[in-house]
C-alpha cells in the first residue's frame, strides 16, 4: 500500500492536480489500483456545474493516467517524462459526485519498449463510472516537438 506521500515522492503532480489519494495494490508491469476521495472542496467544482456538481471526465482520465505511470515508475522505468500516446475509447458511465470515493484500476495489456497499452477503469462503490483503453510511453521529451 502507498499513502500519498509515498505517491507525491514519486509522481510529480501537486495539489490540485494530484489525483489519487492512495494505492492499495501493485503488481509491478502488470496492474495497480488506487482510490481518488472526491470532496466538494476539489477546485473544478466551482466551474463544473456549480449547482449540480459532476467531476470531469477528462479528470477521470487523468487519474488513471497517474495511476499508469506510477505503475510504469515501479516497473523499473526512471527515465523521461510520461506522456499520452493515443486515447482509443473511453465510456462514461455514471457520474462521479461530491463525497464519492473512486476506485481507479489499470491493467497492462500490452508492453513494447518504451510504449505500454492499458485497460482502465473506475468504480463508485460496485457502480461502474469509467471504462478506457489509452497508450503512454515514458520518454525524454525531444527538443523538435511541441
């Protein structure tokens, strides 16, 4: 299990763009799941839907992007920066809510150098939110791109 000090030593996100809260499992090059508390006091709810809170899906997204690269890092990989390759489908199911705990998982469906491919999802409690399929590699960033 990692608490969120061990991730904030391991990822570079800061407050309010870390999100998740803690990992409860990690199979180094194979999965990992971890949890993201939402409160309303997260700052995109003050412009997404202020009346009807929901939080972004591209937030989502974003949650389970960090719970991947931190997954990569504890593969062995320590080099250059993560970065999105393709996001090939993503299904929002059910909004996630002020007070919801999500629970985020990936899992590596294929792995090829430097590029990894994963299956992603999310729950509240036993409700599905989220389901995505993306591709990320970590790289050094080349100086020609922008």
């Amino acid at each position: 299990m990692f608490d969120i000090k061990d991730i904030q030593r391991v990822l570079p996100q800061k407050y309010p763009f870390l999100l998740i809260d803690r990992i409860i499992e990690l199979a180094p090059e194979k999965s990992a799941v971890g949890y993201k508390n939402v409160t309303i006091n997260e700052p995109f709810f003050e412009g997404h839907f202020p009346d009807d809170p929901v939080m972004p899906g591209v937030l989502i997204l974003e949650a389970m992007a960090q719970l991947a690269a931190f997954l990569i890092i504890h593969s062995g990989v320590d080099k250059g920066k993560f970065f999105f390759k393709t996001v090939n489908t993503v299904k929002f199911r059910h909004p996630v809510l002020p007070g919801d705990q999500l629970k985020l998982e990936v899992k590596v469906i294929e792995k090829s150098g430097e590029t990894w491919k994963f299956d992603a999802l999310s729950h509240v409690g036993e409700t599905l939110s989220t389901e995505a399929k993306f591709t990320a590699e970590f790289r050094q960033r080349d100086t020609h791109e922008l």
